[in-house]
C-alpha cells in the first residue's frame, strides 16, 4: 500500500514550498510547513483530472510551461472556500436591517464571497424587504469560485445548508443533476467580480456595508492590516463592516472601531453620531 | 437536552440519524412508521419530529395530518427527511405543515442547520 493510504504525506517539500510560495504570492496566505500534509488532499481531484498520479508531476508541469492557467487551479484547490447560506443567521439579518437604514441607493460589498452563498442570503433578504434594491458588488480571488457563484448553482448539499426551505422554494428552480439554480432576477442583482484583497484597490466608489468574512485570518499580520485600512477607506462615513465570527479589528486597525449601532459590527473612526437602534444579534 | 423522534421505515436511516441527532445533544427515541410515531407522541411529545415520506402502515404526509388532531401539550417542529426531492414534494410538505424539509442524502451540517432554522438547536 501507498503511503497516501495510510495517510501520511506524500508530498515532497520541494513540491511543498514552490505550492506555499504560490499561494502566498497568489492571495497572501501562509501555510506553515507543519501543515504542507494538507496539500496531498487538497490536491488530489486537480491530479485525477489532469490524469497524473503524484504530487511531483504537478510541480514540473507546473514549472516546465510557466503555465498560469494551472497555477490558477492549483491555488484554487488550495483555498479554503467553505462557506454556506445565512451563515451565523443572527448578523446577516443584523446586516440587511443597517443597509435598509441607509438612504437609497445603498451600496454592499461582499468581498471573498466564494461561490456566492452569503450576497444571495442578503439579495433574498433585501428582495423580501421591498423598496429599492441595494447594488451588490461581489468578489472573490478565485476566479473558479466567480463562475460559481456567476452561475448561482448548488448541489443538493449546499443548497440545504443554512437556507431555510421556504426561500429555496421562492428563490431556487430545481435542475438537472440534483442541482438547484437561483433565479435569474436574484442573480441579476448582483455584480461578480473577480477581485485579490491583498493586492487590488476595493471596487470604485463607496460602501454602505462591507463583508469580509473569514478570510482575514488566513493572512500574515501585516497584510491584514493593510487590508482593513483599504476596507476602511472603502466605507461610507456611516457604513459598517462584518468579519467572521471571531474576527476583530482591534489591534489590527486604527481607522475602525466597533460599531455602537450593532453589535459584532465595525465602524470608521469618527463615524458621524446616530445610534438611534442598537441591534444586538452576536 | 431537547428531544427528537426519528420516523423512518429505514433502521440504516433510524442509525445515521441518531448518531448525528446524539452528537448536537438530542435525546432521541424511534419509530418505524407513521402509527407508531403517533403513539409515541401521544406518551411524550418530542421537541422536534424528523419525518420520512414512504413508510408502510402510515406515511409521513398521512401521520402529518394525523398531528394536527392531536391534543398534545405543544406541537412538535416537524421536519420532512426524504428522497422525494422534487419541488411538488416540498410544496405540498410545507403545505401540510411540515416546518423544513431535509433532501436525502444529508450530512451533519445540513441537519444541524435545520434545526436552528426551526429553532431547536
Ligand atoms: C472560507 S471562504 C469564506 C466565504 C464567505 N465569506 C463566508 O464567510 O462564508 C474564504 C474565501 O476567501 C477567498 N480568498 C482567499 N484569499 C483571498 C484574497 N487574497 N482576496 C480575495 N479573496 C480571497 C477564498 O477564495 C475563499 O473563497
């Protein structure tokens, strides 16, 4: 038996460091050495679709043509694009209500969306709400993750995490392959883009809210800031920004703070002073 | 701890569920088809139902129906669990008075997921 199948690494560390160094470069994420076991997993459909065997002939494929399309799938592979409707419920709610508080037209953008589960959760919420449709600019650095979420189609497993069954039904047409689509009006309300927080300016204009949900930790400390100065810089005076769950700015940013409006929620520095409501949902 | 009853013909089914179920801390308790649920409900009320269509004796939509003439303390959240996974299914499963509705095959996390949109975990 292989030594993959008893499930101990069998990537070499020269394959390991060029496929770090990659991902680093690519979307400023580290992976310690320690943890280099992860990419045997992770890469391994890449390696059967291309019909190779082993992690060493990636790599000299990879180095032979220079070729930018696979150094593309191979950071793709390597991302963590978890994700899921209404995931941590409480705050995406919390999310709508602020926006709807904004003057119209309010502007949202959900950066590192993955394949598009969290800007449909606050389409369908600001749908439901009636009035005029805020714009929703979505990004993601993977370009493979974009054409997913572009076209708005889920496995039976992803569709039933998180989304409760009465929006499916509203939202969602069933189609071939156990495979259900989100209407194309939904869709439609969102502008997808492919986008790196690391090295891009954020998208023209300013932002009522901004999501930047579990990706932040993924990155080296000093990207990270620089990261929140440019999401700082990328909100209106009274917009808010949402991490992930257990994600902070403090420490990490002198120009946000926590949002005295929600709790959960940054604001800039200096945010003009209207806490009318305070919402409570984390 | 809140309490599930797993209404499936299936005792392959009945296993995955309440091994999941056992982890987001249910105490569970089973039943082969739709008459025997409505027994167990009559002797203790399950916090939350989850609910297989195809059961011999009494289906889920028939046991569903069945609820809704009980005099119970509260009314259980049901949740359909089946492989009828087509749009007619649900609609008419959410009409009848299902609270959600779970697409066999399901993993831990849409199952969890599930029952903190109903509001029992
Ligand atoms: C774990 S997912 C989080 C998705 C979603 N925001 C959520 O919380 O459910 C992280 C996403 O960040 C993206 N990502 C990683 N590095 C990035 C970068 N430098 N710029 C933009 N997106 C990045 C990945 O492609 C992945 O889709």
């Amino acid at each position: 038996m292989s030594a993959a199948a008893h499930g101990q690494p069998t990537i070499d560390a020269g394959s390991a460091q060029v496929f770090a160094a990659l991902l680093e470069a690519r979307t400023g994420q580290r992976i310690a050495a320690a943890r280099s076991w992860k990419f045997d997993a992770a890469l391994k459909p890449l390696l059967q679709s291309l019909g190779l065997d082993r992690v060493e002939q990636l790599t000299a494929r990879l180095m032979e043509r220079h070729d930018t399309a696979l150094a593309d799938r191979i950071v793709d592979s390597l991302l963590n694009q978890e994700t899921s409707f209404y995931r941590d419920a409480g705050v995406i709610e919390t999310a709508a209500k602020l926006v709807h508080e904004q003057p119209a037209p309010a502007r949202v953008w959900c950066a590192a969306c993955a394949t598009g589960q969290e800007p449909l959760s606050l389409a369908m919420l600001f749908a439901e709400a009636g009035g005029p449709m805020p714009e929703i600019v979505a990004t993601d650095v993977s370009a493979a993750a974009i054409v997913r979420a572009r076209a708005g189609s889920y496995s039976q497993f992803e569709i039933q995490r998180g989304l409760p069954i009465r929006r499916m039904m509203q939202w969602f047409e069933s189609a071939p392959n156990d495979q259900w689509v989100a209407q194309p009006k939904l869709l439609a309300t969102i502008a997808y883009r492919r986008h790196n927080l690391v090295t891009d300016p954020a998208p023209a204009g300013l932002f009522d809210l901004i999501l930047c949900r579990n990706v932040l930790f993924y990155l080296a400390p000093h990207l990270r800031e620089q990261v929140l100065e440019r999401l700082a810089a990328a909100l209106k005076p009274s917009g808010v920004l949402l991490l992930g769950a257990g994600e902070t700015v403090i420490g990490q940013s002198e120009r946000l703070r926590p949002c005295r409006r929600a709790r959960g929620f940054y604001e800039r520095v200096g945010a003009p002073d209207t806490p009318e409501r305070l919402y409570t949902a984390r | 701890m809140k309490t599930c009853l797993i209404v499936d013909d299936s005792k392959v089914i009945r296993k995955v569920a309440r091994h999941i179920l056992e982890t987001l801390d249910f105490t569970v308790s089973e039943a082969g088809d739709g008459r025997e649920a409505l027994t167990a409900c009559r002797a203790s009320c399950p916090d939350v139902i989850l609910l297989d269509w195809n059961m011999p004796v009494m289906s889920g939509m028939e046991f569903l129906r069945a609820l809704g003439g009980e005099p119970l303390p509260a009314r259980p959240k049901v949740v359909f669990c089946t492989t009828e996974n087509g749009m007619a299914h649900i609609r008419a499963a959410i009409e009848a008075g299902a609270d959600e509705y779970v697409m066999k095959p399901f993993d831990r996390e849409t199952l969890q997921s599930k029952l903190q949109i109903v509001g029992v975990a």
